[in-house]
C-alpha cells in the first residue's frame, strides 16, 4: 500500500528527513519549500560542538551525536561519490578566547568529552606562530586551541545536494509556500498552494520559525520566536581550502572554503523574518574578527552575503517529535537556533524514523514537543 507523505521545509532537516524517506518504495514524497529565507542560510557552517560551554545535557549530546553523524549521513546520500569539498570537509577547529588560562580550561573539558566522543580528534593549545602555519593571515600573538575533528559544511550546498538526491529518487518538489489543513476523515491532511492541493497520510514539519503560522490556524499554540542572521562571504588572494575554521569569542566566527571565508553570524531577535540586507549591521562583527584575528579581513574583500532565519524556543531548547493530537501521522521539528546544522542531519533522520514507526535515534523524553506545541 501506498503512503502518500509531505514534508514542509527545505531547509537541512527537512532535506535530510526526505533523503531517508525517498528510499522507502512504499512511499510517495512530496516537499514544499518557498525557498525564501530558510535557517540553513543564517548558519556559519562550523561542526565543532565539543567546545561550548553550555550545561543543557540533552543540547549537548544532540550537537554531539549530529557531529558524529556526519560522515556516515553524508556516505549514505553520496552513494559511493565522493563528498564534495565544497559541501563538507574536515580542517580542524581554531578556538580563541581573551585568557591562557580559558584555554586550559577548554582543554580539560575537551578532554573529558573526548572520553564519549572520539570524534574530536587530537587536542592542543598552540602557539601564535602553531596557528599562522595552518593560517598564513593570523597576525596576532593570542594561541588557540586546535581540535583536529572540526568540519565545516555550506549548509545551503548540502541541502541542495541533498534534495537533487531526492529528486532523483522520484521525490516531488513544490517550490510554493504550503498551507496545511486537518480534516476528521481519511486521507486527513490536504495540503494547499497557490497552483495544487494535494492529500496525504502523514505529514513532517521541518520548516524552522514558520512552524508556528502552520500550526497556529489549526488551534496551536506554538513557543517558537524568529531571529535573523547575517553573514559575509570574503574573497582572499590565496588558497584557503585546507584553512582551520575559526571560533574566537563573540559572533564573528571564520569559515574557510575553496574560493571564499564566510564570517558571521548576527543573532538579531527583533528582526525576526526580514531579510533586508544591512552591512552596517555585519560590520561590528567584521571588526572583531579583524582585530582578534586578521587586520587583512576588511570590508573591501565583501563580494557576497546571506541572510535567514533561525528559529528559537523561549528557553533556547530543541524539541522534535509527533504533533499534539495528531497521533503518529504528524512530526515536527524547531528551535535548532545556530546549531542547526551541526545537527540537522540527525534530527531529520529522527523524523523519518517516527514517520516510519522506528525507534528514534534519541529519546524523545529529553525534547519534549508537548513543551512548545499545545492544543488551544
């Protein structure tokens, strides 16, 4: 029997829960994504979550089993090719702070997590002229703590990698905003654009800050707030393709591909879904990375930027899982923020998993949608 089953969102975990789902024969696949503004594009792109600081458990171990993840996600959809360095790539992590003895600090606690995750790599704080040999550009004399397993992916590459896959595995892609409605009787969801309306069994919401205008019409409260990010695309006179990436303190982090640096990202909450380009606003942070990092890193060197928007809960916490009231036939996804596509990937693989009625690759327990969605 055939499952007619939507996903909503185009973004990296709507991208990735098709992948999985494409590969079922059993089922017809259909993904609506308006292609405007998606958080996929307001990540910086650095996959290197075993050096934060923050103390939420259940955060952590997403960001770092998504980490893991990785390689094996990006195997599974490059079938045999090889991934393409300008997608993903492993370069090792640069982490700066304003003390030696914070980098101590994060040693140890590197350290300690690389008992649960050997995916890190090798560690060690080295020194300003250890740091201008893998960056020729640094021209400070702060050291840096190197963690060997940092990667870097262009989140918007990798969905559009991603959903091409799907497509070629007979997906339907409908680049229209999607509304979506419930009805009481088989097939009970329809979902309608301005040139089709369709109906189906199941439905994956993957679409970020939007969730909360799909499911609000349908009696939902939804704990969900939007916050726009901005990011520069440099280009150097110089090779950068096997360059670290770079984290020093603040938003100004430092991403090196074949022919270009991105540098960013802004976390602006009262902008929410406007994606008006302002460069004034990206210049604080070219600034600071300027003068922590490179005097060489000007505003001169802009030839591109990107703009979208994260989606957060009031607590910062991710949540996924079914949809209040809709039994097994309606997941959802949100509040990722920036760490989006470090574990998009995994949390789309959830998605599918729950839609196909396997068991998810993380307790559900411990990002509890019932928290954000509620019933009116």
């Amino acid at each position: 029997m055939t499952i007619h089953v939507a996903i909503i969102g185009g973004g990296i975990v709507g991208a990735s829960a098709a992948y999985y789902l494409s590969q079922v024969p059993d089922i017809e696949l259909t993904l609506y994504d308006e292609g405007i503004g998606s958080g996929t594009q307001a990540s910086a792109g650095i996959i290197s979550p075993w050096l934060s600081r923050r103390r939420n458990k259940a955060w952590y171990r997403m960001v770092r089993d998504g980490a893991a993840f990785y390689p094996t996600f990006l195997s599974d959809v490059m079938d045999g090719d090889p991934i393409p360095d300008s997608v993903y790539k492993q370069v090792g992590t640069l982490l700066f702070k304003s003390k030696p003895e914070y980098l101590d600090e994060m040693l140890a606690i590197g350290q300690k997590r690389r008992e649960n995750a050997p995916e890190i790599g090798d560690l060690k704080i080295l020194s300003a002229e250890e740091v201008r040999e893998l960056i020729p550009i640094y021209d400070k004399q702060s050291g840096a703590l190197w963690a060997e397993g940092g990667a870097r992916v262009d989140g918007r590459a990798l969905a559009d990698l991603i959903l091409s896959r799907c497509q070629a595995n007979h997906m339907t892609l409908i680049p229209e905003k999607a509304n979506l409605n419930i009805f009481q009787s088989a097939p009970n969801y329809q979902i309608q654009t301005k040139t089709t309306t369709k109906t189906f069994d199941k439905v994956v919401l993957a679409n970020a800050a939007w969730l909360k205008y799909t499911l609000e019409p349908l009696g939902y409260n939804v704990d969900i707030r939007a916050q726009k990010g901005q990011l520069a695309e440099l280009q150097l006179d110089q090779p950068t393709s096997n360059w670290p990436v770079v984290m020093p303190e603040g938003e100004g982090d430092f991403i090196p591909f074949e022919d270009k640096v991105i540098i960013g990202a802004t976390h602006e909450d009262e902008q929410g879904f406007d994606l008006t380009l302002e460069p004034e606003v990206l210049q604080p942070i070219l600034n600071s990375v300027n003068q922590m990092f490179s005097e060489k890193l000007t505003a001169s060197l802009i030839t591109n930027y990107r703009i979208g928007t994260r989606a957060y809960t009031s607590d910062y916490a991710p949540f996924f899982g079914f949809v209040p009231g809709q039994g097994d036939s309606v997941v959802a996804a949100s509040g990722l923020g920036s760490t989006g596509l470090t574990a998009g990937p995994l949390v789309g693989k959830i998605l599918s998993e729950l839609i196909l009625g396997q068991s998810p690759s993380l307790p559900l327990d411990d990002y509890p949608i019932a928290r954000y969605i509620q019933k009116k």
